[in-house]
C-alpha cells in the first residue's frame, strides 16, 4: 500500500518495514513451507510471481503490508547494510486487508493476518505486539477510508492465533466450513478502548 511505502514502526521487540524487493527472495523461501502454506491458506508461487505480487501488493490501494524484523536480531547485526540487516532478522510478516462491509456499505472492515514462520520464535510476544501495533496505525493515520472493525479468518484448528485475538477482545463471528475458518471481529472503538499499543515510534521518512 502506497501509504505505507516509507513506514518504519519500532516497537520493544519487533520493528515494522515496508515490504520491499530485498525481503522477497526470504519470503518465497518461508512460502514454500507446507505448514506455512496450510496455515495461512496458501498456494506456492513461483520465484518470479513472488516478485510481481510484492510489486502489486506495494501499490494496492487496499493491502497494507509490513514484514516483522526481531529488533534484538535487527540491533545485533554486525552488518552495515541496512537492507541485510532486515533480511538477518526477518521473522514473518503482518497485513492488513480493507474491504468494504457486505452487509453494510458504509462500513469498512480490515482483515488481519500474521505470520511468524519459525516456530522458535511463536509464543514471545513477536506476533500479539506486530498486531497491536498495526492496529494502531490503521486507528490513528488511515483516514480514507477509515475502519470501523477488525477482522480475522483463523484456519480450524490453531488454537494459539486464536487465544491470541480473543485477548485483544476479539469475538467469535462465524464459522466459514468452506475454508476451514472460524471468523472472529472486533469494533474499532474497543481497540482505543483497550489501548492496544504502547511504547512505540513510527517513522514516516524510512528511505532505504
């Protein structure tokens, strides 16, 4: 998404980047994972269409995409390029879809998802933080259009995405039976509510 192409958002354990033509190469490689592919309902491109979508999806009006660098891995590297530094500590990715609402046209939704690939870095804090924090970009600076609730499609079956989402105060929506989904939502007003985010810094000016 064109808004967020220069959007760098630090937090205590994860930094938040623009997704770029230097992380696709790691990214085809994680996508290529049976388990990452069933968990998030995915079919394997190849190389190249890697690359076209990363340029798609960085020009989509209605995807915002960053990928999730570990800050500690980030802030370690010995490298001076700032763009192996990123691939060094690449541990997945967070999106947010915006979509208007079928069932009422005035109202828009944003889809969520996360992905964090190795399992050794599930279960830290990594991915509950990326959400908060994209969240909190999407409340405070999407203004056209602006949200009115949160969504997620959670395949059957994975239960810590799911206890995750119902901490932020998520509920049950629907089960979708034809994916293998259960839908959970959230109104906007309650994400304030809770203050999802905090001890953050977002850099609008990331040029790299």
């Amino acid at each position: 998404m064109k808004i967020n192409q220069n959007t760098r958002i630090i937090g205590q354990k994860v930094i938040l980047v623009p997704y770029r033509k230097h992380h696709v190469a790691k990214y085809h490689e994680w996508m290529s994972v049976k388990e990452i592919q069933e968990l998030t309902a995915s079919e394997p491109l190849s190389l190249e269409e890697e690359y076209e979508m990363q340029a798609k999806w960085q020009n989509d009006s209605d995807k915002l995409t960053f990928i999730v660098l570990r800050k500690d891995l980030f802030d370690a590297s010995n490298s001076a390029d700032i763009k192996t530094k990123e691939i060094e500590s690449m541990i997945g990715d967070v999106n947010c879809f915006i979509s208007v609402d079928f069932d009422e046209e005035n109202k828009y939704l944003g889809e969520l998802e996360i992905m964090i690939v190795d399992k050794n870095n599930r279960g830290l804090g990594y991915g509950s933080e990326s959400i908060r924090l994209l969240i909190n970009y999407c409340t405070s600076l999407l203004r056209d259009p602006k949200i009115n609730e949160f969504v997620v499609k959670i395949t059957e079956g994975n239960e810590a995405s799911v206890e995750m989402f119902k901490k932020f105060g998520f509920q049950f929506s629907k089960k979708i039976s034809a994916f293998n989904q259960i839908e959970l939502k959230i109104n906007v007003d309650q994400c304030l509510e809770l203050s999802l985010a905090k001890n953050f810094f977002i850099d609008s000016n990331y040029l790299i």
